[in-house]
C-alpha cells in the first residue's frame, strides 16, 4: 500500500515536514501559531480578542481568562474567520460548564484515569523533530467485551465529582480527561523543553501513530459509534491538538472503514492524516521522529509497549527538578503552572484516591519556564515589589480551573507541597480551617485554592 494522504486520490508521497496553502493561509507548524502570524491573521487574532471580550466571553488580564495559543487554536479550525471561530469558542465554553470540565480534571478518580489512559492514544514520552508530543493507538486493544467493561465501569462507578449537562455520557468524560491531559500537561512540558526549534512559539498540537493491524472489519463497525462520538466532540472542543496521523497497518478493507471516518474530521484534520504501507513506514517516520523516539515495533530504537508509562525522553529528565521523592511522573492527572516570579513552572498532580476519594495535591518537579506570555512580563513587578501570587496557566481553554499550590511568601519552601495536602471537595484543611471554593471560582471562571501548613 503507497503512502497516502488522507483526501487525496490518486496516492501522493509525504512531503517533509513543511507548510501548505487553504484558503490563501499557510497550514503546516509553525505557519499560524503564536509568533507566527501572517498580517491577515495578526488582525483576525486582534478582532477575535475584542470580539470576544465585547461578548463577555474573555478577559484581558493580567492575567488573562485564556491564553493567546488557546484562541488562536479556535481560528485556525474556522480558517481565519472571526464570526466562525466565536461560534465554536462560545458552545465549548457552555460545553466546558456544563460539564464542570475543571471539577472532572481536579477529582477524577486516579483508577478511573488509568483505565481510560489504557484505552486510548497515549504519549510515548518522546516528540517528533519540532518537539511535538508524540502519542501512540493500538486500536486492536479496544474489542467489544474491553470496551463494554470500560463502559459499564464508567456508568457505574465513581469517576469525579463534575456534575454533567446530562447529555454527554460518563465514557466520553473520562476520555476528555486525558485530551485536560494534554493540553495542561503534555503540551506546555514540551513547550518549555529547550532543544526544540521555534522555541518562541508555544506547543499546541500532537503527532500520532495509529496502529490497525490486527483489527477485523467487525471490530471496526462495531467500533463505529464511540469512535464517532468521541471524534465528533473532540474535534468540537479541542480544535487544532491534533496534527501529522500516521495510519499503520491498514488492511485491504481499510478503504471502507476510511469512508466513514474521514467524515468524522474538519477537512484541515483530515489533510493531515496519512495511511502508511509496510515497506516505507519506517523511512517516513524517519522523516519527522528521529529515530531514536519511534517505537521498534515500527523500526526505530524505542522501548516502549502499549500500556506502559512514557519512556521520558532524557532531556525531560535533564531539564526537570524532580521533587517529594519523584524519579518519574506518577500516574494521573497532572498540570503545570508558574510559580514565584513565573520564570519556573511546577507540576502538581491532582485527583482523588482511595475508597473516600480524598484529594491528591502533590507537587512532581520544577522545569525553568521558556515560554513566557509578553503580557505577563509587561505585568512583572518592580525590584522589591512581592510577586503577586499566579493562577495556573495552561494551553486549554481555561486558564485557571486547577487548585493551586500555596507559594506564600511566609511559608517555608517546604510547605509550598510537601506531599499530599489534607484538602477535601468542601475546602476543609488539615487544620479545620475553612475554604469556601465555590467563591474561589467566580473571579473570571478560575479556581486558586491556596493551603500554607503552619
């Protein structure tokens, strides 16, 4: 089978890694990121700001109620348009609070995560040539009894304390987990990895390997609604995460099963997805992963086997700070945000454990922080002026929906995590002093729930 692009027909070979044309804008990282603006889209970007902030729907700051990679996200998937991008920001931000996206990030139980995480593309540890995340699929994993198991299971059991809108279905939620994961997590770790090229422009997009071999024609069709359903809303909510999708291991049917998922995708989406044969997969992949960071099983140097934890990538290893004990990253939700003066980020894994689902709010490690919005060093205090304290910020839709770890400038360096905090859902601390969260919430739709150990 030649290397196919997604919507071309006949066939054509993978370019390098380079940009293309749609609609008169160039497509292809970093064409259209933050840095990397044509002037049409500086002024698209700049009409969608008032835009939005005229519909109540954003907040300059500082610091801003969403970062400049998440709108810019909303106009490249509506190609530029303005009206077009708002349409899609406004139902996600109704999306987001009916479902209490940041409750479900915060409190999904960590079991529950794992499952899923199991389940579904899960990131190897390592990033292509532009410093992109690169994520692995094993579809074959997924048969009928697997995902009616994992169905039941999250019908049944204890996922979060989000409350839904009713429509969108527990299985769905927890896997909107994992796309929280990689834009809080995934993302902003690579952006701030300092050996990567356009070191300027933050991280926004993934690369993937799907691997269909082995699956039969049945398993496909009977896959078809969840996959469905859960493209639909992703390319709905998380516009413009996804970049190069590598298809492996196509069988002869596969062009049947391509004609129901090329539907589930924006045309832009589908231009980037591309189906591989045998015989030149390895040399493609080789053209945007070095090869150190494929897996074997597909002809490069990587230990890595489905389900198991990232093989971080060794300048991960180089660059962190690790802290509290932590040689990896631990199982579970976690996200970054700034701390002291924003030039260093902190990990904090968050979500529940055990049978009464209490709390985790632990500090993993430090990273220097590369990328820094210009509107916050506009806003950096003056020499001896006390850094005002920060909320988290992350390339999702929201800024500011995780608890934040206390940096109190009375508190010693060892309270600012020092394992797990004693704090429930109702904001109860160790020490019986009340924290109301549901005010912490209101100012521009964030979170900061600060905890100082006396």
């Amino acid at each position: 089978m030649s290397v196919k692009s997604a919507t071309s027909d006949p066939a054509h070979k993978v370019a390098s890694p380079g940009a293309a044309s749609v609609g008169g804008h160039e497509i292809g990282y970093p064409h259209g990121h933050l840095g990397h603006l044509s002037a049409d889209e500086e002024d698209a970007f700049r009409n969608f700001k008032l835009f939005l902030q005229e519909k109540g729907l954003y907040k300059p700051g500082p610091p801003p109620s969403h970062d400049d990679q998440t709108l810019i996200r909303f106009l490249r998937a509506r190609r530029w348009v303005v009206q077009d991008a708002y349409k899609q920001f406004s139902e996600t931000e109704q999306w987001r609070t009916a479902n209490h996206l940041d409750v479900l990030y915060d409190t999904i139980d960590i079991e529950a995560y794992e499952q899923t995480r199991r389940l579904y593309p899960q990131w190897t540890g390592r990033r292509d040539k532009r410093g992109i995340p690169l994520y692995l699929f094993e579809i074959r994993h997924l048969d009928s009894k697997t995902v009616s198991t994992y169905e039941k299971s999250a019908a049944n059991t204890f996922t979060s304390k989000a409350e839904t809108d009713g429509h969108t279905p527990p299985k769905l939620l927890r896997l909107f987990a994992l796309y929280e994961n990689l834009t809080r997590f995934a993302q902003p770790l690579c952006t701030n990895l300092p050996d990567r090229p356009h070191h300027e422009t933050p991280i926004t997009l993934s690369t993937n390997i799907v691997d269909v071999s082995g699956v039969s024609l049945r398993q496909f069709w009977n896959l078809k609604s969840h996959m469905q359903a859960a493209s639909t809303l992703a390319t709905a909510h998380y516009p413009e995460t996804l970049d190069r999708i590598f298809i492996i291991g196509a069988p002869m049917f596969f062009s049947t099963v391509w004609g129901w998922i090329k539907r589930w995708f924006d045309p832009i989406t589908v231009s980037k997805i591309f189906i591989l044969g045998h015989h030149e997969m390895k040399s493609t992949l080789e053209s945007f992963v070095d090869l150190k960071n494929i897996p074997k099983q597909y002809g490069g140097e990587l230990e890595f086997a489905w389900g198991e934890m990232p093989n971080l990538d060794p300048v991960i290893r180089e660059t962190v700070a690790w802290e509290n004990g932590h040689t990896a990253f631990p199982k579970g939700p976690m996200y970054w945000r700034p701390i002291g003066d924003g030039d260093v980020m902190e990990c904090v894994a968050v979500g529940t454990v055990g049978p009464d689902h209490e709390p985790r709010l632990e500090r993993v490690c430090t990273i220097p922080r590369l990328v820094k919005p210009a509107a916050e060093d506009a806003a950096a205090p003056a020499a001896g002026e006390e850094a005002a304290e920060k909320p988290a910020v992350t390339t999702g839709v929201e800024t500011a929906d995780a608890p934040a770890v206390s940096t109190n400038s009375d508190a010693t360096s060892s309270t600012v995590v020092d394992g797990v905090q004693k704090l429930d859902i109702n904001g109860t601390l160790e020490n019986n002093e009340s924290v109301d969260l549901s005010e912490k919430r209101q100012q521009d739709g964030a979170q900061t729930v600060q905890t100082t150990v006396a």
